[in-house]
C-alpha cells in the first residue's frame, strides 16, 4: 500500500515544489509591435499566452490591415495610414508575377520593384506612427514594462528606444547578416551559410568563395530598406543612431530556430530558439475537414498551401498543378482562391482558408505541398508529416534545402515543373518509407526538451519585464570598435614589438660581426700590402 502511494506523493511534491520556486510576476503591461502577414500569425500566440498569464497587451498596428485585427486578448491601438485597403490588398496580391515564367533580369527587376515598395510602405506607415504627437504622448503616459516587436521592420526598435522602455525581438531573422551584428554573434563564413545562398553547411571551396563575396550585393537592399528607420530614430532621439544601434539595444532575441531545422553555429546568450512555436495549439477538426478526411478512405489526404500571402496562381500553371494532382489517389486539400482550374480532378477539394496544424496532425494526412516557410516546415516537423516544397522567395530555398539535405522532403522548381514532376515527388514522398522515417527522427528530436517554446517565449518576456531588460546578457563587444573587436590593435602592437626586437637583435648580431671580425679582417689587408 505504501509503494501504491508513493507515486502520486512524489508527484504532489513536485508539484508543490514547482509552485513555491515559480518566478511569478504580477500583471504587466507589453506593447505589441508588429509586421504583417505570418509574422505575426506566431506572434499572436505568444501574445494570447501572455495575457491568459494575467499581462495586458496593446498592439500598434495601422488602420488599414491584412491580417491585424482586434481580438479579445489585446487591446487594438490603430494609428492613419497613407493608403486604402483595396491599395493596401494591391501590394500584396503583386507577388503573383513570382509564379510567373520570365527571364533573369526582368525577374529580378521585378523583385527588386517589389521590394522598393514594401519598403516604403512600411517606412510610411512607421512616419505616420512617429510623428503622431497625440499618440506618442499617450504611449508614454502607458508605462510600458516591455516592447514585443518583430525587427524585420524596426520601427518597433526604435519606438522601444523612445520610449525607454527594454524591446524583445520576435524573429525569423533579419536580411544581410543584421541580426548577427545586432547581437554581436560570430558569424564564421567558413561553414554558415550566408541567407538566399541555398548552401548547406558543408560547402566546397567555391561556394565558400561565393558564400563571402553575397553579402557584398545584399547591402544595396539593406541600406534601402533599413536606413530610413536610422534616420527616423535620429531624428526622435536627437542624436546619432546607426542601423545597428536599433538592433543592439534588445534585451532578448526570441528566434523561430531549431537546430533540427538550421544547421549548427554559435549563438549568443540572448539569444533564444523558440522554432517550431506556431504549431503547439492543435484543435479538433471542424465537421467539414473531418469529413473530408474520412472520405479519403485508406489513401489518406495531401494538405496544399502555398502560405497567407500567396493563394492565386497563373490560370497555365494552376492547369499543369492541378493535372499533377489528379494522377495520385490521394484526396487533396488545396488552399486556393483564384479561378478553378478547367482540368480539376475529383480528388481535389479547392478550399479558401484551411485549418493547416490540425490538418497535417491527423493520422490520415500522408504528405503536405508547402511554399517552404519558416512557419510551415515546422508545422510540417512537429507533425511528422514528409513534403513536397515548392519555395517561393526570401528563406523558402534555404528552408528548403535544409529539409532535403536531411531527407525529409523534395524540392521542386515552381516556374519549371511539369504535372509529371509534382506527381513524381509527391509519390516519391508518399511511398518511399525514408521519408516518413527521416521527418519522424526530426520530429522525436524537435519535440524531445525540457520546455515548449511557447512557455520559453513566455518566461523570458516575463524575465525582462521583471528585472527591466537583461543587460548582464549583453556582451561587451558592442562597446568595442572593428579594430578592436577583430584585436587588430593588439595585433600590430604585438607586431610592433616584434619588429622592434628584431631590428635590435639584428642591429646587435651586426655590431657583434663588425666587432669580432671586422678589424681582424682589414689587419691581414695591412700586413698583406706591407709585404707588397
């Protein structure tokens, strides 16, 4: 009997032990700052979380938005937009041309137009926030204890910075290697891959080559996109701020990593691995997707979706997807919106919005199409669920490439494949067992840890906002000069010296020479003419 108890004592200690050590923190007050789209899908959960635990959250947000829109665990605090929604929906919806065939350069010039106007899109939209006198007074009167903010887009960091209040950054990553310079981090070229070079981290000679000279034409972008935000927070600050003085000042990096996913390379002590956080709330199917499901019979289904921004596709190549997906008998959910494909099969189900987590959490899910996001591919690992990845642009070829190095999924070209390609590689992915085998490992490492994600996000926003940032985790190599940094000083006094001694030692052993046989020399000479 006593052995029969001994179990849930032992659990009620602990338990109650776990409640007397827990670091609680009353009730506080964080300011949500964020960017569109799916980043701030993942920011919302962490968000909900923090206000179940008893925080008040404010989100600043524009007017005018896509997916930011008031919900009963926040406070929605809008600011005037320059733009309409129908202009608003315009900037999006132009990504299409990406699953457009073209050459080279009118590709890149496209994408280069492109990324001009998002650029200023948020750039105005940040103007418009900074320079409301009305709602700057009112920020400052709040008593923020915390600035949760996602710096793909800083004007988060720089509002932090204004008002003194400790920033939290909630990220992929930021372009150009910033993050690495915000923080401080090693970065060794040698076998880290550089963003948008698709390398892995076993890189030949060439690719090393290629893999250092990248970000030589990256910083044409970055200094279109990041230095207006410098010169903002100049101005607001009324002093010199640099791109990495914004980046340097975060008390806690929160990345959306996990080294199942990115290869290994050293990290710093602020910085935090939360991968994988958007796919911890998995809910019940609804009626509809059940019955999807269950009608999939022993086939099972595959879960399509090309992510929250991109959901119409060129009339040609939805034709050549759809032609691919009607030759596998497998029931497919496809997120899609624009005009059905003449040539759909029966086997395919158009569906306009998607419960995507749920979905690919099901027993019957037997492969997932994805556009290789960050958020997706996780999604993808936490399930245990082999892709077909299709990338698009930004991190999706390198995301991609991780997962194909590791064997857990296939990458297609989305501009070249042909319907025989999609339905090679989802049949690869389907009945080849590796597949399955090789994203079940990732899966049982990813899940295997002390902490989800979710709470590690949670107490280390808690952890800033009780002890008013974490300064004693910020290294002092954001004090130091390049040259300092790289000991390129001590080096050339180490070097100096060097040079010093041994111009002496030289100076000397020459002395010496002359010494011991300079005279003896010129005296045989005198006695040799003497004779003459």
């Amino acid at each position: 009997m006593v052995t029969a108890l001994r179990v849930p004592r032992q659990g009620l200690v602990r338990l109650l032990l776990g409640v007397c050590v827990m670091p609680w923190t009353e009730g506080g007050k964080v300011l949500v700052v964020p960017v569109e789209g799916s980043h701030w899908l993942s920011m919302r959960d962490l968000v909900r979380e923090l206000h179940s635990r008893g925080h008040q959250a404010v989100v600043l947000a524009p007017e005018v938005s896509l997916h930011i829109k008031g919900e009963d665990f926040f406070t929605l605090n809008s600011f005037a937009f320059p733009y309409t929604q129908e202009e608003y929906n315009n900037f999006f919806s132009e990504g299409k041309f990406i699953l457009e065939s073209q050459n080279f350069l009118e590709r890149h010039s496209k994408i280069i137009s492109s990324f001009k106007k998002f650029s200023e899109l948020y750039e105005k939209s940040c103007v418009q926030m900074l320079r409301n006198s009305t709602l700057m007074s009112q920020l400052n009167a709040s008593s923020f204890d915390v600035v949760l903010t996602d710096p793909v887009f800083p004007c988060g960091a720089v509002l932090a910075q204004y008002l003194s209040v400790p920033a939290v950054f909630f990220l992929r990553g930021i372009p150009c290697g910033l993050d690495f310079e915000g923080t401080q981090c090693p970065h060794p070229l040698s076998y880290v891959p550089q963003w948008f070079t698709s390398y892995s981290d076993h890189m030949t000679f060439l690719q090393r080559v290629k893999n250092m000279l990248y970000p030589v034409g990256l910083k044409l972008f970055c200094h279109m996109a990041f230095s207006p935000y410098a010169s903002f927070a100049s101005e607001l600050l009324q002093k010199e701020v640099s791109v990495v003085d914004l980046f340097s000042h975060a008390s806690m990096w929160l990345m959306r990593w996990d080294f199942v996913l990115e290869y290994p390379r050293p990290i710093m002590p602020n910085m935090v691995f939360i991968g994988g956080i958007n796919c911890m709330r998995r809910k019940p199917l609804s009626q509809e997707f059940e019955a999807y499901v269950n009608a999939s019979g022993e086939h099972g289904v595959v879960v399509f979706s090309l992510g929250s921004m991109v959901s119409e596709i060129p009339e040609k190549k939805a034709m050549a997807i759809a032609e691919g997906l009607g030759r596998i008998p497998q029931t497919v959910l496809w997120r899609y919106t624009g005009t059905p494909p003449s040539n759909l099969a029966k086997n395919t189900i158009l569906v306009k919005w998607l419960p995507q987590n749920d979905l690919l959490g099901h027993p019957k899910t037997r492969a997932f199409i994805t556009h290789a996001g960050s958020h997706g591919i996780y999604e993808g690992i936490c399930n245990g669920v082999p892709m077909v990845m299709m990338p698009l642009f930004g991190d999706q070829m390198d995301n991609a490439k991780r997962m194909e190095t590791r064997g857990a999924g296939v990458t297609l070209n989305v501009l070249e494949m042909t319907s025989d390609d999609l339905e090679g590689a989802l049949k690869k992915v389907i009945y080849d067992k590796s597949y399955k085998e090789n994203i079940l490992r990732l899966s049982s490492l990813h899940k295997d840890r002390p902490i989800e994600p979710l709470d590690l996000a949670v107490f280390w926003v808690e952890f800033v906002m009780r002890h008013k940032g974490a300064p004693h985790l910020r290294p002092a190599a954001h004090d130091l000069t390049w040259y300092q940094y790289h000991s390129l000083d001590v080096i050339g006094f180490l070097l100096a010296i060097v040079l010093v001694v041994a111009f002496i030692t030289f100076k000397c052993c020459a002395y010496g020479f002359r010494k011991c046989f300079g005279k003896k020399g010129r005296g045989k000479k005198t006695h040799k003419s003497k004779t003459h």
